[in-house]
C-alpha cells in the first residue's frame, strides 16, 4: 500500500512529464522538430499566468528595456518602454488561464513561423541548435523578469486530501491524472478522427507527398506548434504549484518528457502520456526505495529513471525517430580549411602574442577573462570535431569535461602524480568515457543522437560526477596547484613576471600552450586523411561507406577525439578553480557550449576562437562589460539565446564564416579575389 | 591596399579599446579622502539566493555614515561582488577581492563560503562569514557574527526537548553534502545528551521538484517534533505538503526559511523558526528599535530586509566598521583589523544577541553562539524564546 501512495504521489510530476510529452509529439508530428524548448515553453506560460494572478500583467518580449543597456553605456536617461502590459490588478483564475494560454500559443505560433519554418529543410543540427536556442532564450526571459529565485505558484486545483483505497492523499493528484487521460484520449481521437489529424499524419509519414496531395503543410505545422505550446501551458500552470516554479525546473522535465515520447516513438500521444506517467510514478517509488531499503543503492536511481527510459526505448525500438520525407535538405555549414599562407602564419603568430600579451601584463579581469576564453575554446574545439566535422550532436560535453576535472584531482592531488602524467591520464579517462558514451551514435544520429548525449550527460553527472569516487565526489574537491619542471603554474602561484595578482600568468601560459597546441592539433586533424574521412562521414554515410570508410570506427574516433579535448579543458578548468564541484558540469552548461560554439562557427579552428571569446567570463563578456559598467549581465542568457536562433536561421556558419564571407565580399568588390572559389564564396549568401 | 590599411587600422582600434579596459583598473581607494571600502560575496543569482544581503549592506552603510560618522570620520563603502550557488563564482569573486588592496575586510553571504576562504585567508585578508561548514568557524582568520549550522543544531535540539517536550525527532534535509557530512552526525551527537533520538533515516527534499514524497515519509516516521533544515526555496512547498497531507506535529524550520518572503506567504503558519537575529519578520514591522529605525529611514521600508539574513547583513556590516574604527580607520592594516576581531564583543547590535569572539577552541570563529527561535502566527513571525549554547560540549560531539 506504501508503494501505490507513492506511486499516486508521483503523478503530480508524472503529469507533466505526460503534458510535455503530449506536446513534443504533436510538435515532431507536424514539423519533424525535436523541440528541446518545450518544457521552458511551459515554464514561461506558467509565468505568465502567475504574473496575471498576482499583478494582471503579461511580460512584454524581448527585453525588459530595450534601452537600458545604451542608458548604462552612455550614461543618458532616455525614455522606459513598459516591461510589462495589462490592467495592472489581480485577475481571475479562469480569465488568467485564458491569457496564459493565449500567450502560449503565440509563443508556439512564433516559435514556428520564425524559427523552425524557415528551417523546415535545414540539417537537423540547425533545428536542434534552433530550439536549444528558444530555450536558452526562454529562460533569460524568465530570469530577467521574474528572477531566479522560486515564486509561489498560484494554485488552479484544489488541494484538500481524500481517502480512497484506505489511504489518505491530496485530491489534485487524482484530478491532475484524469486531466492528462482527457488530454491524450482527445488527442487521440483528434488524430484518428479529424480531417486536420489525418492531414498531418499523412505529412508526418511523408511531408513531399502530402505536399503534392495539395496539404497545407506548413499551415498544418502553424496549428500544431499552437496546440503543442498550449499544452505544455497548461502543464505548466496546473502542475507548477506541485512541482515548484523556477526558471531550471519545467525547462529540465522535457529530458523526462523525451524519454515518454521515445517509448511512443514520437508518433503516439497515447503511449506518451502514460509513459510521462508511468516515469513520474516510478521515479516516486524508487525514491521511496532509496530512501528505505537498505538493498537499494543511493547512487541517484530516480533522478537518472529518464536515461534509463531513453535506453530502454533505444534497445525496444531501434531507431527510435521515425523518419519524414522530406521536400529538401541543405546542406551542413562548410568546414573550412584555409591554406597556410605566410599571412595566415602571420596572423595566427599575432593572436598568439596577443593573447601572451594579455596572459603576463593585462589587469585581473580581463587576465582572468583570458583564461576563460582560451578553455572556452578547448571545449568548442571539441565540438568541432565531433559536431563540425562528423555531424554527430553531443550534449554532453560538460560531463565529459566533468570526468577531466576529477580525474586530474584524484591523480594529481590524491595519487601524487606530476601534472603533466595526471593531466594525460584525466584525458585518458574522459576519452574513454567519451567511447563508451558514443555507442549510440553507431545505431542513431540527429535528434535521436541529441537526445541520448543529453540524457548520458545527465548520467554521468548523477552517477558519477554527483558520487563519491575517482571521479565524483558529494561536496567539493581540491585539486593542488600545477607544477611543471619545479615551476608552480597555479593561478594563485607566485611568479616572476607580471603584478603578484590572482590569477598567475604562469597559469595563463599552461593555458595558452596548451590551446595553441590543441588548436594546431585540430587544424592538422581537418587537412588531415583521417580529417577527409570524418567529412565524407558527415556528408553521406552511405557514400562513405561505399567508398570504403569505416564509418563506425571514424565515429568512436571523434567522439574519443572530442572526449579527449572536453576533459583536457575540465581538467584546467580544475586547476583554475583550485576547488570544483559537479554543479559546474551539468546539462546547462553542455548546452551552453553549443550554443557558444555553434554561434562562433561549429566547423572552424576559427569559429572556436570565436566561441571562446564569447564564452560566459569569457574575454568579449567582461571587456564589454567593463565598458558597458557592467549592464548586460542579466541579458547574457537571452542575447545569447536570441543570437543563437539567428545564426541557426540566418547564417549557419557562425560568425566566423559571416566574418569570413563578408571579407570575401569585400575583396570581390574590390576585384582582389584570387581565384573562382574565392568568388563563389563571396556569393554565399548574397 | 585600401583593405589592408583598413584592417590595420581596425586591428589597433581594437587593441586600444582592449587596452584601454585593461588599464582602466586604478583602485578608488588609493585617492585620498575616498570611502573605505568593504567586500560582499553576495549569493544572489540562482536557486538558492539571498538578495536581501546586498540590499540590507546599503542600507547599513548608509546608516553607519549618517549617524555613526562612518569610520572615525571617514565615509564607508560597500563593493558588492554577486555569485550564483557553485564554490566556482565564490572563488572568482574571492580573487577579485583578494587583488584588490583597497578592500579591507570582506563579508561572505554566501553558503559557500568555504570556498573563497582559502584564497581571501592566504593574503591575509579578514573575513566575516555566514556559516554552513565547520570550516567557517574554524579557519584561522575567518570570523563568524551568524550562528551557523552547529548553533543552528544545538538550538533546535534543545527547544525541541527543553521547551516542546519532545524525545523523538524527525529530519527533513536539503539534498546537499553538508546536509549528510555535517549536520546529522552533529544532530545525532547533540541529541543523545537531551533525550532525543532521530525517527528514521534523514530524509533528504531535491532542490526541485515535487516534495509530497519526502513529506509523507516524514510523517510516516511518527517523530515528536520535525526539523526541516532545508533551502530557502523549498520552505513554501514542503509546508503547502505537510499541510495537504495533515502533518501535525510541531515542526521547526531553519533560519533559511525566516525571510519575509516565506513567511508573508502564510503557509508556515503554526511552525517555528530558528533565527539570526530578533529582528521582526512581518508585513507591518510592529516592534520598534534600532533594526526597525534603519530599515525605515534607509531601507525605503524594503520588506525583503525584514529578514534573518538581512539582519545578518546589517549586523555585519555595523561589526565591520567598528572593527575598522579599531585598528586604525583609513590606515587599518590586516593585521590590525584581524586583532581588532579578536577582541570584539558587543551586546548592542541591533536585533542581535550578545557577541564575543574569540568562541571556545576549536570554534574560534564562533562570536555568536545564541540561537534565536521565533514563532509563525499566519504571516508573521514574532520571537519566541534564545537559547544560548555550550560549544563546548559541541566540540567534543564533534570529536566523538
């Protein structure tokens, strides 16, 4: 009887995962989108609606005022553009469900029409970075607005207890679960029934020949982004005073909420539901089990069930996604590999002395903003060969980079092992981490890859980062300063050149070596024979395989490459904090990356340089804030996440390549171009 | 031609506006007659935050420069440093700190602050902590004005047994490491001598999500009394599901959960709370005193500084400049402000308990060592009973 009251106890959470799950069904159905913004979808409508109940006001989008970053630069008062509209007093419950609602469908309504339309024939990459981008964008929002702390949500059912069954429990769990039975059966029979739902069954089973049936397609997907986004309001308004309202909170339960959608192969609403519930459920009787059987390991069963979930939807269904016929399909971002020039060699020998420069004689800020820059692009360098050059999705990279940190402190702190030797083996260990979790990646790619890196990032952060171990630890871990040759190279080492301040420049010169050597590494990885195979991967597996490439073989070396290079830069990451824990390596931060990384250019030496100075603390992040006194802080998130969506739109190859092009451009102009290439690519996008 | 003279011309500009922010770091404090200055590591970003710290430190050092002619006639300043709730931003912001010879002392409102104490200590530079490690009260060089976790512990066992009558306890955690390295072996030790015992195992609450599962284990263990030692964020939640779920025995919530937010929501109605400070935590601020005065004529009335950490902040901030006023005012060293600290006791700290330092060994960071319980009536919490402990006997619980 314990175990059912839990399991009851459970739906509350259960729920949402079911709504949300509901939700990225319809989405996928209709656009073939993996929308990992659903939850923060939820979350904002929840917002939404709290605000409505509290204050009668809805948040205005983008920003809070626009202006007041130019009143911070320049200080001048200009003029404030309201931050939020409405009649200024508490509204109703139902008027206020309404309005959320009818936000939330603009927002669906919007997510579609500017985003994920124009990216209708769009690499999946471009489409998860796209949604990775709402998200990232969502939650700034929410942070700007309403702060990071949790709010009170505003109640919608009742909470009184009931006893049935002999036990005695809260009546909206009850209520939450017939909600959610009502929701899928009507979508169900919406799906069955309807013109609109036979429609875009037909587009979700082949988009070109519906199109040539005359279906509407992209007017059906319109309808369905609408009708996902709602239901994921209205998950996030009942369920929020249950499951708690913060910015973090709804957003992460769409990890869950893929998993249900797996097990329903993203095709049935019906098996989604009573997945999310099931999960929702399960989860409250293995805490429940943690927490008193003594057979139980508490190794974070509950929190990790998705992962479980995702790999059990993996090992029954096969390739889990199924896939559309599509009209169209562009192409990925170019990986450009530029000749070596005596003024290339030139230019990079500047950089680098530039960077040493900065490294030995700039002020803290900025010293300590260079650090971050150059293991910034560490981590993006990672992406690049993995996402850039083979096109595999990996949203774990953190966690990878997690395993670097420890394992760089258990060797060289615990085991006493010099720097250098601790360094490799933490490399070592997060590339064969890296192996392992690539696996998937044999049978999967795209949204399918997406999902199971995310959920193997979350894995290892509750598993092991979040553990006791070698390469975990509860509470935080210490790890010695750096030495090499008897030269400490800690940040808060003492060293003969420079000011005596925090952080050291010796530390900065271990850094920048080691980036100047990982980004030569990469930069001869791409002209390289092992380089050509990794593009002919990317570009056509079957044609690759064909032309006799080991396609698996070039995979698990990326992802071992990759894996090597995330560790490498957790492991100075370790050295710089001189005390770490798990929290720094979570999902947040892997998604981070690739928003970063993608935004400078995912498939450059270049675009990863790029990425790195846009890095949070990063270079370009504390100059400009040291010249805007510090104004943009709170918009980080949002900025980034907008400028994330546009560059996934707009120009796929970052600002690298937008760089790139433009100075093309302008030497076509001028008539300095070389040659034909060096036309065609002052073309690109003209 | 053209382009390239562009491009070199681009390239210095861009090097001069680096530059220029590069050597734009010429401390304020270095020109005479300008405030002295104290650090804040303010956590105030996340999850678990406390933006009621900076804004009661302002409102502080307002009061000290109005009314108490700031450190023997020189005006101080707050340089508030934010960080989220990882060590890694508690460490930036103690390098920052720590590089920056115009910064005095620095007060850590954080329940991190373990983690920018090695760096801050290892120049030399004093620091005033809130505490959620042993390691902030026994650090060298660390001072603590806040009764932190083994206080926190002690007081809440003791009103328990001395005051409730109860002899079975039941624990609620945060589901983080000091929760399970620190504070249930020191309840445990603590409650032996009271005759107390702890009902089941501590049950941990994750940060987010749904709490019904812990509370219902909770009150499936059938405890006298239940201690709900968890994060601020977690207070309304846990007390809306005990609620839901008819938990009524007496339960105690800690100091994480005494700001005004919590408590003007009403769901902590009946509970009680274990305090910093006296100070009153109500929508209307009946009780009059020098707390009530500052907030009132500095504060703007800000509710968020009805507060335990507020209190905390305002308190910390009074303890600094005296301390400052002590070694020397402007000319203060960090050896001078450090045995300044050494020396301090005050029992006129607005709202505040009597302090002393140093605390008994091995504690010597401990200078508050009274716990202050209150009372939730619907949304406000009223003082209710202090109890003053023996860290003494804490240290040899410790040992065992």
């Amino acid at each position: 009887m314990r175990y059912f009251d839990f399991a009851i106890l459970g739906l509350g959470t259960g729920a949402v995962i079911a709504a949300i799950a509901l939700g990225l069904v319809v989405a996928y159905r209709a656009s073939g989108v993996v929308n990992f913004a659903h939850g923060a979808m939820a979350a904002f409508t929840a917002y939404t609606y709290t605000s409505l109940r509290e204050a009668g006001e809805i948040p205005v989008p983008p920003l809070p005022n626009p202006v007041a970053p130019i009143e911070a630069a320049f200080d001048v008062e200009l003029f404030d553009l309201p931050t939020f509209i409405g009649p200024g007093s508490p509204m109703a419950t139902l008027p206020a469900m309404a309005v959320a609602l009818l936000v939330a469908a603009l927002l669906g309504m919007a997510a579609h029409y500017l985003v994920f339309s124009p990216l209708r024939y769009a690499p999946t990459l471009a489409k998860v970075v796209a949604s990775v981008g709402i998200m990232i964008l969502l939650q700034g929002a929410i942070v700007i607005r309403y702060g990071s702390r949790p709010r009170e949500a505003d109640r919608v059912l009742p909470d009184h207890t009931v006893e049935w069954f002999g036990t005695t429990l809260p009546i909206d769990r009850y209520l939450i679960l017939l909600l959610v039975a009502a929701l899928a059966t009507g979508l169900w029979l919406f799906f069955r029934l309807s013109r609109f739902g036979i429609a875009t069954r037909a587009a979700a089973e082949n988009e070109r020949s519906a199109t040539l049936l005359g279906i509407n397609v992209d007017g059906q997907a319109m309808v369905s982004w609408m009708l996902a986004s709602v239901l994921a309001g209205l998950a996030g308004i009942v369920a929020s005073p249950i499951v708690g309202l913060t910015p973090n909170q709804l957003t992460l339960l769409v990890i869950p909420a893929l998993g249900a959608a797996l097990l329903g192969r993203m095709s049935s609403v019906v098996i989604a539901a009573a997945g999310g519930l099931v999960i929702g459920a399960l989860q409250s009787v293995v805490f429940l089990l943690e927490q008193s059987a003594d057979w139980v390991p508490e190794i974070g069963l509950s929190q990790a069930l998705p992962l479980l979930v995702i790999a059990l939807a993996m090992v029954v269904r096969g390739e889990i996604l199924p896939s559309r016929g599509s009209v169209a399909a562009l192409r990925l971002p170019d990986a450009y590999a530029s000749k070596l020039s005596r003024g290339r060699i030139a230019a990079h020998g500047g950089l680098v002395a530039f960077s040493l420069w900065i490294v030995l004689f700039a002020q803290f800020p900025v010293r300590n903003g260079m650090n971050n820059t150059m293991i910034g692009v560490v981590l993006a360098l990672s992406l690049v060969v993995v996402t850039g050059y083979v096109a595999q999705i990996s949203l774990m990279q953190m966690a990878v980079a997690g395993i670097g940190a420890y394992g760089v402190a258990t060797f060289s702190t615990d085991a006493g092992l010099p720097t250098l030797l601790a360094l490799l083996l933490a490399v070592l260990c997060a590339a064969t981490i890296g192996v392992v979790m690539s696996l998937p990646a044999l049978r999967t790619r795209g949204s399918s890859l997406a999902i199971i890196t995310i959920a193997s990032g979350l894995a290892i952060q509750e598993f092991v980062l979040e553990r006791e171990g070698w390469f975990g630890s509860a509470d935080t871990r210490d790890v010695e300063l750096p030495g090499i040759l008897g030269f400490e190279l800690g940040p808060t080492s003492s060293f003969p050149i420079g000011d005596g301040k925090i952080p050291s420049p010796g530390f900065g010169l271990l850094v920048l070596a080691l980036t100047v050597v990982t980004a030569l590494g990469v930069m001869r990885l791409r002209r390289s024979r092992l380089g050509e195979q990794m593009l002919a991967v990317r570009s056509n597996e079957r044609a690759a395989a064909a032309a006799g490439v080991n396609v698996a073989a070039i995979k698990v070396t990326a992802f071992s490459i990759s894996s090597a290079l995330a560790g490498l830069a957790g492991a100075l990451t370790a050295f710089k904090l001189g005390q770490f824990s798990a929290d720094s390596f979570d999902v947040f931060a892997s998604l981070a990356i690739l928003a970063f990384a993608y935004l400078g250019g995912i498939t450059t030496v270049a675009g990863a340089v790029m990425a790195g100075t846009l890095f949070p603390e990063g270079i370009g992040v504390v100059v400009t804030e040291e010249l805007l006194n510090n104004s943009m802080e709170q918009y980080t998130g949002f900025v980034a996440g907008f400028l994330l969506i546009l560059t996934a739109v707009y120009h796929s190859e970052g600002i690298d390549g937008f760089q790139r092009e433009q100075f093309h451009r302008l030497r076509a102009r001028l008539g300095w171009a070389r040659d034909e290439q060096e036309l065609d690519m002052a073309d690109v996008g003209a | 031609m053209g382009l390239r003279i562009l491009v070199r011309i681009g390239s210095v500009l861009i090097a001069i506006w680096i530059a220029t922010a590069c050597g734009s770091g010429e401390s304020a404090a270095d020109m005479p007659g300008d405030p002295i200055r104290i650090g804040l590591i303010s956590q105030e970003e996340e999850l678990i935050a406390f933006p009621e710290i900076s804004i009661a430190a302002e409102t502080a050092v307002s009061y000290v420069n109005a009314e108490l002619s700031g450190v023997e006639g020189t005006p101080i300043a707050v340089d508030v440093c934010t960080v989220g709730d990882t060590p890694e931003s508690v460490i930036a912001c103690a390098q920052e700190f720590a590089n920056d010879d115009g910064v005095r002392i620095v007060l850590m409102g954080t329940v991190n602050a373990a983690a920018g104490n090695d760096t801050l200590v290892g120049v030399g530079k004093p620091v005033l902590t809130l505490v959620s490690d042993m390691r902030d009260i026994t650090t060298p060089g660390v001072w603590a004005f806040d009764p932190g976790s083994p206080v926190l512990a002690a007081g809440l066992l003791e009103f328990s047994a001395n005051e409730l009558g109860a002899t079975t306890f039941g624990l609620l955690g945060a589901d983080d490491p000091s929760t399970a390295e620190v504070l249930v072996p020191l309840l445990d030790a603590l409650a032996e001598p009271l005759g107390l015992t702890r009902a089941g195992d501590p049950i941990t609450v994750p940060l987010e999500g749904d709490p019904a599962g812990p509370v219902k284990l909770a009150a499936d263990n059938a405890a006298d009394v239940l201690l709900a030692v968890v994060d601020a964020s977690q207070c309304v939640p846990i007390a809306d599901a005990a609620d839901s779920l008819g938990l009524s025995i007496p339960k105690i919530a800690a100091d994480t959960c005494m700001t005004s937010e919590v408590i003007s929501s009403g769901s902590l109605d009946g509970w009680y709370g274990i305090s910093v400070c006296e100070a009153p935590i109500a929508p209307d601020r009946r009780t009059d005193g020098t707390f009530s005065h500052i907030v009132r004529t500095y504060g703007d009335g800000d509710p968020r500084l009805d507060s335990s950490f507020g209190c905390w902040a305002v308190a910390n901030v009074i303890v600094a400049a005296e301390v400052l006023a002590e070694a020397g005012g402007a000319g203060a060293t960090n050896d001078s402000i450090a045995q300044a600290l050494d020396a301090y006791s005050s029992d006129s700290l607005p709202a505040y308990p009597p302090v002393s330092c140093p605390g008994p060994a091995p504690f010597l960071g401990a200078c508050l060592r009274t716990a202050t319980i209150v009372r939730v009536e619907g949304n406000e919490a009223v003082p209710e009973a202090l109890v003053p402990v023996d860290l003494t006997r804490l240290g040899l619980a410790t040992e065992d």
